[in-house]
C-alpha cells in the first residue's frame, strides 16, 4: 500500500461569513440548498482524494527506547514504501553462528531444568509420603505378642491393640467339641470352628461388637461365650453370632503362633 499525504482542507469560515451566509439562506429563493461563498469548497478542499507522496521518507527513521547504541528499530528501504530490520539486530550472522551450539546450549538448559524440577518434586514427595507415615509410637504396636504359657487353659485375656480390645481364649477339649457340634444351618454368618482358629485350643479374635462397636462381656450369654450387654448379642464360644441384633461374627485379627508365643499384627 502506498504512503500518502492527503491534502489539507480549506480553513475554516470566520463567524461574520457564517452569519452572511445564513442570512442569505433564508431569504434565498433556493432555501437550503444555496450555499454561501464561505461554505463553498475550495479547489485543494474538493481535491481530498488527491494524494502525493512523500518525498522525505528515506531520511524518517523510529528509534527504540531499550539498546545500547540506539540503533534504528525500522529502516525504510531505499526506493521502496515499506521498513525492514536492521539486519544487525535481527539477522543471524553467519560468520559467528553455530546451529549445533545454538542446539547444545538449549538442550543443556533444558536438561539442567528438568534436573531441578525432579530434584524438587522427589523431595515433596519424600517429605508428603513422611507427614502421612506413622508416627514412632503407633509403629511400636503395629505388632503385639504374648506367651501362650501365660494363659490358663480354659481362661480368657484381654490384650490392646491399635486402639482396640483383641480376645485371647485357651479353650479346653470341651469347649473345642462344643464349637464343632454347632449345626450351620442355625447360624446367621455360616463359618465353621476350623475356619476361625488356625490352632483348636487358642481362639484369637477382635473384642468389638459387630452390631454398633461395643465390648462384649466374656463368659456370659446363652451360648457360654460373649455377651454384648448393650444391645443383648450373644456369640457363642467359637465367636460366632447365636443370637441379637448383630449381623456377623466377631472379627478375626492376622495373628501368628510362633514359638509359643501369639504374634498378632
């Protein structure tokens, strides 16, 4: 597109020629439509569209603020209407220029970023991981233990652990019958004796009612097992619910018999 100067108006009427003017509209014959001398366009006003161009423009130049040596920002090229950059800011010089180093330096960057970030992200994620790990006490009774030797046959123990109440039965001959005489078809959470223990004699199992989370009473109930006084749940001696509101057997806790000793944990 070519630049151009658009030729300036005429200059504009003083007010005693506007009011000459207005007086001979109204008693002209032609009304409005007679225009006066001094509302008449001029030759160079009528000629708006004539455009010529401008003859300085090789000697304009625009300056950029930032730079050391203020050097133009836009030239205009010789005999031509548009700018171009200064081709010693924004051209590569060919001499000096490597693509390969150009490339090696991004790419050290780059890895060495990236080096950072993942420095960074595995310690948060160190430091999150350890805010959520147990602490040094709760750790001490992920696991407890007790000597088999320690509980009387025929003799309940009651034991904490995380927090809550762990049953320990050394059962007799008797009570071991018991427990396998028990028809399946009458209980309401169907397990079988041999299901629950991992040895006859030593029944190992959560304290905490099934029903609402209350500790049952042992050696108590109809079945000559737990009773749960609370809502009135009746387990029998292998654990299992007879008789109440509680809808499944007493819980049982990973545990190990080793070396005469209960590990449970």
């Amino acid at each position: 597109m070519k630049t151009v100067f658009v030729a300036a108006l005429a200059a504009k009427p003083s007010p005693a020629a506007a009011v000459r003017a207005a007086a001979h509209g109204a008693h002209g014959s032609h009304g409005s439509h007679v225009l006066s001398a001094a509302f008449r366009p001029t030759a160079a006003a009528a000629r708006t569209a004539y455009v010529a161009p401008l003859q300085s423009l090789a000697s304009q130049r625009r300056n950029y603020a930032a730079g050391y040596n203020k050097e133009p920002l836009t030239v205009l090229a010789p005999g031509g209407d548009s700018t171009a950059p200064p081709a010693n800011k924004y051209l590569k010089d060919k001499a000096s220029y490597s693509d390969s180093r150009s490339r090696n330096v991004a790419y050290s960057l780059i890895g060495a970023f990236g080096f950072v970030q993942a420095v960074s992200a595995k310690n948060i994620a160190v430091n999150l991981v350890g805010s959520l790990a147990a602490s040094a006490d709760v750790l001490a009774l992920a696991k407890i233990e007790v000597n088999q030797a320690d509980i009387p046959e025929g003799k309940n123990v009651v034991l904490k652990w995380r927090g809550k109440p762990v049953f320990i039965r050394h059962r007799t001959a008797a009570d071991i019958a018991e427990a396998n005489s028990v028809d399946l078809a009458q209980l309401r959470h169907k397990e079988t004796d041999a299901d629950r223990v991992k040895e006859p004699e030593w029944l190992v199992m959560m304290g905490v009612c099934t029903h609402l989370g209350c500790v049952p009473i042992g050696d108590a109930g109809e079945y000559n097992g737990w009773f749960c006084p609370c809502h009135g749940s009746h387990y029998d001696i292998s654990g299992r619910i007879r008789k109440g509101p509680a809808p499944l057997n007493l819980e049982i806790p990973p545990y190990e018999l080793i070396d005469g000793r209960i590990v449970i944990g």
